[in-house]
C-alpha cells in the first residue's frame, strides 16, 4: 500500500515513481483521480519529460485527465470572457479568483488543474446588479434549502452558487474572502488595490493575493474534501518564488492578519514537499509555528493529506469531522455557533434516521 | 455485509462493491466468467465502483441504492429493487464521463464479417428490441448503450454489456429467446420496466475484435409502416450523430474531426420499421453489401 507521503512525493519528486510496482501504479490512479490530480500529476511528469515509463494502462487514464482538464481549461476561458461582456459595465471590478485566475494566468498552479466552479469577487454594493444582469444571459441561482440560503444571505463571504442554465458551469460571486459573520473579513477594496494585476485584460490576483487567498481558503475553513489538491496549489504557486513573493505576503499578513494561515501554509510546504524558504522567513515560522498549539498543526497536516481507502492512512473520516468543527469555531461566533449548529445537527439527525437524501428534492420524472 | 467482485468487461476492468445480494446475482448471472473474486485477480483495476444501502435506519423501513465511483454519485438513490439496473447505468455513466480517449456515441453496435453498424436512438425507438433481434440473427454484438470509436477512425471497440430491455419489449424478446438469460425485473424506473437480458456466447467469446464502421442508421419502430428507408446527407448525419456524443465536446476538434470522419466514411439511413426481417435484410444487403463500393 502506497503512504500519503508518497503520493505527495509522486508530485515533488517525480522520479521516485519510477520504482513502483503495477499494484502501486493503480491505486495511485485512483487515488489522484479521486483527488482531482491526476491531469496535474501527468502534466507534472510531461514537463519533466518523465511520462515515457508510464505502465499503458496508466498511461491511458492520464491522458483521459489531460483531455478532460483541457476542455475545462477553454471552458474557463470562454466563460470568462463571457461574463467580462456581461457584467464588466456593472462593477467597478470583476476579479478572477483560484482555479480560474491560475488558469487565466498561465502560471503553475494552472497546471491540470479542474474546477467544480468558477470563482469572481466584486464589490458588496453591487452584487444584487451583478446577479440580475447575470440572470438575463441564463445564469440561475441553485435550488437550496431555506437554511442553506439564508446561511448564504447572512453570514457568507458569497451568495448561493448560479449555475448557467444550459451550459451547466457553476459560478460562485465572491464580496469578501472570508464569512462576514466570523468578524474577520477584509478591507476588500484596500486588498484589491494592492493586490490585483491585469492579464490578457482580466483581473486577477498577485502572485502573493493569490497564495494569501488560497491558504485562507485552506486553513480558515470548515471543508477538507479538496484539501490535498488545495496544497498541490499552494505548492505550485510557492515553488522558484523569489524573495519579493515573500516580503509581498507578509506585508500582506501585516495589513489584513491571517498570517497564521499564511505561516502554517509555509510550515506545510517547508515539511512535507521540501520548499526551500529564505532564511529570514524559515526563522519567522519557526518562531510562529512554536507558538501554535502541537496537536491543531498536526492537525492541519493529516487533513491536508491525500485521504483515500486504498492508502495506509485511509479516508480519516474522524480528523476531517475535527477539522471541520474547528472551521466552524474559526468562521462562527459562538452563539451563531450554537444556533448553526443546532440546526444541522437536527437535520443531520434527521438525515440519519431517514436517509441521506432525506433533504434532497426528487426529479420530475 | 458489503460483497467485492471483479468484472472484467473488456476493454475496462472494475472492481465492484456491493451490499445488495440481488446485485451479485445477477451480476454473476448476466456476466457470467467476466466476473471473479478479487483474490483471484491480480490485474489493474480501472474503476471502483459501489451500489450500497442508504444510511440510517432508512436502511430497515425502505432500503435505497446509492451509486458511487471515485466518491462521485452521479445520481440520486433509487428503490432497492433497481440496484442492478442503478449498477448498469452507473457503469455507462463511468465510461461516458472518464474514457474520452474514445469518441463515445450513444448507440448499439453491431457487426458482420469485421463490417460494424451504429444505431445512435433515443429512448423508445426501439433500438434494444433490434439489438436483442440482430444479436440473435447473425450479426455480433459489441454494444448496446455506445460506441467506443477510436477519435479520427472509424474503429469501434467492443463494450459487450448486457442489452437493457424496457418494458413491452420484456415479455416480448422474453418469448423470441426463453433460453436466454435475463435479469430480474426493475419496476417503474425513469425508463419504465426494465429487465437485462445477456449478451451471448459469441459477442463474450470475441470482446477484443474491433470492427470497421460502415452504416449508421437511426432506426425508429412504427407499428403502422411495414419498412421505409430515406436516405441521410452527410450534414443532417453528422448533426444527428453528434446529438448523440457524449463527450464530442470534451474532445473539442479532434471530436468534431472524428464525427465528420465517420459520417463520411459510412453510408447514413434513417429506417421506420415493423419488420425486423425486412430491416435485417436492408442491413445486410444493403448497408454492409455497399460498403466495398466506397
């Protein structure tokens, strides 16, 4: 059985796969597909020029990966170009974010990557504009439970996901990065000042945003299931950064806080995929990450593993349930806390009692 | 308690995880030898697939099946009494959504002296019945739900899975063929009555033999018209097939590249039918018979 530590190393190292077994090899397919990596892995490879002693089965599921990233790759584009047209006149900004922003940018963390959404911030004020101009060109708002929208409404850094009605992408219109409700969210027009940079007439992030936003995403959060492929991200876009990068991002720290999503982003990229840090920035993070509580960074590691049946370490359904609580703790006052988490304990309940789908609207048929 | 199988369904092998009894059976019912224990297999495994209880106690009053591959569901939970035909779907869902190394059409296939033609149909054409029909009559099958064809040829790659029999045509292939081997039956799914009736001997015995587009028919069953035929031009062809492409647009050119190939290396019909001698006869003669001419 393959260890997480090796599957990560299959990113960083490449050449250590060359010793795998047919055995190996498969579980290693399905464990990246299941994470989502197995175009980036494969990409990795072909740019190492190491894809040549690939098993033909393996071989054969990486390049089904590849097409399947590539079309979502000019889908991405299209799209983006699309809702530049449509609602470019209606903010003052219209900003790429993750998956999207790295592919726009052509820079590493764009590699293989797939999407589930596509992510876009602009400004609270003109999100309700935004939304019904969006609407004219066949972008509908889900279906979600009343909880679930008023969740969003409330207390969210987004409003409920749109989904283009005939297409069928989903897009996700950010107003902040992190819940309002947690106290916490940014001074987004002072960060977008700073932080934006326009390629091929899109704003995006910096490469500094870009990694702050993502290790936010990652660490100030309640949901693990992208975890590990959130990691391959932030490696890549970490990886041959000079000193500027860093300086950038911890100014960035300095101004909006999160430095410790920041620090332990770095901690976990130092440790386990063997990014070599500046000097002065390995000794900030030491002094950071010795002040943080042992268990909640250990924490942090196990649950940004690969997580998967096939490997030694399993799913790690237990830690992902913690760290999903601990999410919640971060994101949530506590009375706000108390209430959310009474409502879907009850309807977790009554999802355990009735089933799964308990909540799920069934199709016309 | 959760049964583990291997199916080796060329040219896929899946590992299958299920806690309903009634999918084993007729898994090792319908496939017969293509399905194993997997202690007694030691090959790659493309896909891992699941049809389980749903959870709860829901379990004990009105147990559901769930699909699973790669921790995705592609659908929602159906009655118990479907989960071999959820596990049918679920394998064509598996294959129509990851193997875009092939241009995936959805159609039955089959074939004559390496000779193959495709019958892209939507739901209620009858397609089934005439693949049951032909798979019987001479001409080999190597699918009924798609065809595997190799982008930018006209190659098509066996996927022989059982045929999927929905409800009027149940009682009816059931009284052509008894000795055949069918599934249990699924009530009132979203296509209907379904029953899953085996492939054959033969269609098993030569999983691996490619064979060469030269027909597509759209075929329609019209219980007032004995036998009609019009002819297809190459642009309403090519329209039509790509209706029934799955993952053409994953593939972006080379998908259109690989349709417009196909179109124009096969002769295009569009048959309504009640005669299912007369159509095979067309086929035989006419279709396949014409194919040397191109």
């Amino acid at each position: 059985m393959l260890s997480s530590q090796q599957v990560i190393e299959a990113f960083t190292q490449p050449e250590s796969t060359s010793s795998f077994t047919l055995h190996q090899w498969n579980d290693l397919v399905l464990v990246l597909r299941h994470e989502k990596l197995l175009a980036r892995f494969y990409l990795l490879l072909k740019n190492e020029g190491m894809s040549g002693f690939l098993p033909d089965n393996v071989q054969r599921h990486c390049k089904n990966a590849e097409t399947l990233a590539e079309k979502q790759r000019s889908v991405v584009l299209c799209e983006t170009q699309g809702l530049k047209q449509a609602i470019g006149n209606e903010t003052p900004y219209l900003l790429m974010l993750k998956g999207a922003a790295y592919t726009i940018c052509e820079n590493n963390a764009g590699l293989g990557r797939v999407y589930s959404d596509i992510d876009v911030l602009v400004p609270k004020n003109v999100i309700s504009k935004v939304e019904s101009r969006l609407a004219i060109q066949g972008w509908l708002s889900k279906e979600l439970d009343n909880y679930d929208e008023k969740y969003y409404r409330q207390w969210a850094h987004e409003i409920p996901p749109m989904q283009h009605g005939t297409r069928g992408t989903v897009l996700d219109l950010h107003h902040n990065m992190v819940p309002v409700i947690s106290g916490k969210s940014i001074d987004i027009e002072r960060f977008v000042a700073v932080t934006q940079r326009e390629v091929n007439g899109v704003l995006t992030l910096n490469d500094s945003g870009m990694f702050f936003h993502s290790a936010i995403h990652l660490f100030f959060n309640d949901d693990y299931s992208s975890a590990f492929r959130d990691m391959t991200d932030l490696w890549l876009l970490v990886k041959s950064q000079d000193e500027e990068f860093y300086h950038m991002l911890f100014a960035l720290c300095s101004d909006f806080g999160f430095k410790k999503e920041c620090v332990i982003a770095l901690y976990l990229l130092q440790m386990r995929y063997g990014v070599t840090l500046p000097e002065w920035v390995d000794s900030e993070i030491k002094e950071s990450v010795g002040k943080m509580s042992a268990w909640e960074v250990k924490l942090l590691s196990r649950v940004t593993e690969p997580k998967h049946s096939l490997l030694l370490s399993g799913e790690r359904s237990a830690l992902n349930t913690i760290a999903e609580a601990r999410g919640h703790f971060l994101k949530m006052p506590l009375n706000i806390l108390v209430y959310h988490t009474g409502m879907k304990l009850l309807r977790a309940m009554t999802k355990m009692v009735f089933g799964k789908h308990f909540f799920t609207k069934p199709t016309q048929q | 308690m959760a049964h583990k199988r291997i199916l080796l369904c060329s040219p896929f092998a899946f590992h299958i995880t299920s806690h309903h009894q009634s999918v084993i059976d007729n898994l090792e019912n319908l496939y017969g030898k293509r399905v194993i224990q997997p202690e007694n297999y030691d090959g790659f495994i493309d896909y891992r697939v699941s049809v389980t209880h749903s959870g709860g106690i829901r379990r004990l009053i009105n147990d559901q099946a769930r699909f699973q591959c790669d921790k995705m569901e592609p659908f929602k939970p159906l009655n118990r009494s479907q989960a071999f035909a959820m596990l049918e779907w679920g394998l064509n869902w598996v294959v129509a959504a990851h193997e875009v190394s092939h241009l995936i059409i959805h159609s039955a296939v089959l074939a004559k002296d390496g000779k193959a033609v495709v019958f892209p149909a939507p739901p209620g054409s009858g397609k089934s019945t005439l693949t049951a029909y032909l798979s019987r009559n001479g001409w080999r099958l190597l699918s009924d739900e798609m065809a595997l064809i190799t982008p930018l040829t006209s190659t098509v790659t066996p996927f022989v899975r059982p045929v999927c029999l929905k409800n009027d045509s149940i009682s009816l292939v059931k009284s052509w063929y008894p000795d055949d081997v069918f599934s249990t039956i699924a009530k009132d799914t979203h296509k209907g009555d379904v029953v899953h009736m085996a492939p054959g001997d033969v269609a098993v015995a030569r999983d691996t033999e490619q064979a060469e587009v030269v027909g597509i028919v759209f075929p329609k069953y019209n219980k007032d018209v004995f036998f009609d035929v019009y002819d297809m031009d190459q642009a309403t062809a090519y329209t039509a097939l790509a209706e029934n492409a799955f993952n053409y647009t994953v593939l972006q050119e080379q998908g259109v590249k690989s349709v417009i190939k196909l179109v124009e290396n096969a002769s295009s019909f569009e048959v309504e039918y009640n005669s299912l001698e007369e159509l095979d006869s067309f086929l035989t003669e006419e279709v396949l018979g014409a194919a040397h001419v191109k």
